[in-house]
C-alpha cells in the first residue's frame, strides 16, 4: 500500500535516480524548482525543505536534490527561500558616521556574517540622530521586508529615537541600549581607557592628559570617565579633557595646546585620527615623541604600525562586534524570546550595557615611554 502523506518526512518518495540526466533536459529556460523537484524524483515541498535545512529530510533525499541542483545549475532565489521560510532573508542596518574606521569596519563585518549565513544587507548611513530622521529608517526598512535590524547607535538620542520609534522586527543595538530587555553589544570602552591611562602612569608619568572624542558619544563619554576615575584612584592631578570630533584635524588643533604647555608629558587620546593630528602637532613644536610626550590612541587603525613612531593604542575587535551583533539578531528570528546574553556585562560590570562586552587589547609600540 502507497504511505501516507500527511507526514512531512514520510510524505517523500524515493528519491529517483539522476544518473543519466542533465541540464539537456531543461534547455531553453533557466531551471526552476519544479525542474529540480522533477529531476531529483521528489516533490516540489521537499526541494524546499532542502533549501531550508529542514532536519526532517532523509540524508538520501536531501543528497537526490543537492544533486540534481548541481546538474541542473539551479539556484535559489531569494523570493524562492521567502516562500518557503516566511523570511526575505534580508537585514537592515542603521548606521550613523559610517565613513569613520570603527563604524565602517563593523558593517563590513556584519556584511560578511550576513552572506555566510545566507543574508543580503540593506544599510542606511545616517547624518543626524533626530527622531523623524530614525523613525523614517526603520519604516524604510520594514517596508523593505527585514526580517530584523541591527542599529550602530553610537549616540545617546539614537537610541532615545529608535526606543520612540519601536520597531515590529528584531532589532540589536551596537553601544547604547533601550533599557527593555534588546540585545545590546558593546566593546569594552571602560577597560580601554583603564589600560591607556595605566600604562602611562605605569612608565611613571605624573599624570595624563586626555582628548576625548564629542561629547554625547557614548563610546567617548565612557573612555573619558574611566580615565578620569584611573587618575584619582592613583593619587594623580585630573585636568579638563580637550574635546575634539574625531579628526585629525581636531586633534591637531587640540594637539598645539598641548605641545605649548611643558608640563605635558603623556596624553591619551580617543581615538587613532586624533592622535595622528597630536603627533603632527607636537612635532611642529619640536616636541619629541615618546622622549618629551607619549602618546596613547585607540581603535588601532591599520596606518598606526606605520606611523612615525610606530603608535601605542588600544585594540578594538570590530568584527568581533559585528559578527556577534549578527549572531544575537538570528537567534531573535529563531526564537522571538531571545534576548542576547542580558546576564553579561563583560569586564566592567557596567550595568549600563546588557550584553555581550567586546574585550580590547592594549598594543604597545614606540610612541610611548618613560618620561625624561
């Protein structure tokens, strides 16, 4: 007697031989499921469940299918794999500053993680941070289809406006987090400006000055508390920090103050770009580097090994918070429950960030030493 069919995996016929076949058969047309379903001997619901790992598939039919879209050169389109999931497999991503190292690095990550793992990307690059300008983004992707967003927040009101704008879809945050249980990744920025400041103290310099990034960055708020809090635990004087953009030109700017005043002998500054205008600016005043002033920075660009010196900085694995960003934002479309790893605070116990926390690195090269 013919077995029923109202199993999903009992529902397959034997897979039918392929052997014999090819793409002849289905000249003239680019091949469709129905070929496949046709060649492999199965039904058209099976090549689907194929497509989407279904477990319930026999390893026999599954290797039938695998086969005959290899004869035939099919390809899954997206609105195939759409039909089948209820997903677009598409991603959204809002991103705010994206020329900068740090922002640019992580979507690249976040590209590449999203194409492993069968995903196309649809990024928004945006200039302010002003509610209507948030909310457009995301309607703009969720008309789009996305089956869930990733949101590089790096400012405080991105994330007031994107908790005002709440979207339907999945979303992960990068830097600052909603207080309401979404996934939130962060580097470490704490640890960071703990290692610059202490390394420096370390090489026994009396204190440390700070450029910091803009204010209202959560990254640069934070860089900045943490090397405020280094220096009084250590008994040393705290000036005002200089704050700066985040361009070299800025740090050149800040960097001729800095160079007038001879009592400065270390500073850390936010991030790498500032401190390449620092060591222009303290050269110009023939202020040597590390002999008169170290220099900490922080990301470590790709230029700062070949810097005159070579500069000290702090390592950020940006694709570390890409890659994992992705991965919090799949889990959501999997179980809808899923909330990241809200347990984790990383090294610095910030109750602030509710999420998994990037370690950095402190990469010591020759911009830095003891003082003269």
């Amino acid at each position: 007697m013919p077995r029923s069919t109202t199993d999903g995996n009992a529902a397959e016929p034997p897979a039918k031989p392929t052997r014999g076949r090819s793409r002849r058969n289905f000249a003239g047309s680019r091949p469709v499921m129905d070929d496949v379903a046709r060649l492999a001997g199965v039904s058209k619901q099976t090549v689907s469940r194929v497509l989407n790992d279904n477990p319930a598939v026999r390893p026999e039919t599954r290797q039938a299918v695998l086969e005959a879209m290899r004869t035939l050169g099919y390809r899954p389109s997206r609105s195939a794999r759409s039909l089948a999931s209820g997903r677009t497999r598409m991603l959204g991503v809002i991103s705010f500053d994206a020329a900068r190292y740090g922002p640019a690095s992580t979507l690249t990550a976040i590209n590449t993680a999203a194409q492993e793992a069968g995903y196309l990307v649809s990024s928004i690059a945006l200039d302010t941070a002003d509610r209507d300008t948030v909310v457009e983004a995301v309607d703009r992707l969720s008309a789009e289809g996305a089956d869930g967003i990733i949101a590089i927040a790096p400012q405080r009101p991105v994330a007031t406006a994107l908790a005002r704008a709440r979207p339907d879809t999945p979303l992960v945050m990068l830097d600052n987090g909603l207080g309401d249980g979404t996934p939130v990744v962060s580097s470490d920025f704490t640890a960071g400006a703990r290692l610059a400041t202490g390394h420096l103290l370390g090489l026994g310099h009396p204190t440390v000055r700070h450029i910091a990034g803009p204010t209202g960055w959560t990254s640069a708020d934070r860089r900045a508390e943490s090397w405020r809090e280094t220096l009084a635990r250590a008994g040393a004087r705290v000036h005002e920090p200089l704050v700066g953009d985040w361009s070299a030109d800025s740090g050149y700017a800040l960097g001729r103050r800095l160079a007038a005043d001879p009592d400065v002998t270390a500073v850390f500054v936010s991030n790498d770009q500032m401190a390449l205008g620092l060591l222009r600016a303290l050269h110009e005043a023939g202020r040597r580097v590390p002999r008169d002033v170290s220099v900490v920075g922080y990301d470590d660009i790709p230029e700062a090994a070949h810097l005159l010196p070579p500069l000290t900085t702090i390592r950020t694995d940006y694709s570390a918070i890409g890659t994992t960003a992705l991965r919090l934002l799949l889990r959501q479309l999997d179980d809808p429950e899923e909330t990241g790893d809200a347990g984790d605070t990383g090294a610095t116990g910030d109750t602030r960030v509710r999420g998994p926390v990037i370690p950095v690195e402190l990469i010591v090269r020759n911009s830095t030493g003891a003082p003269a």
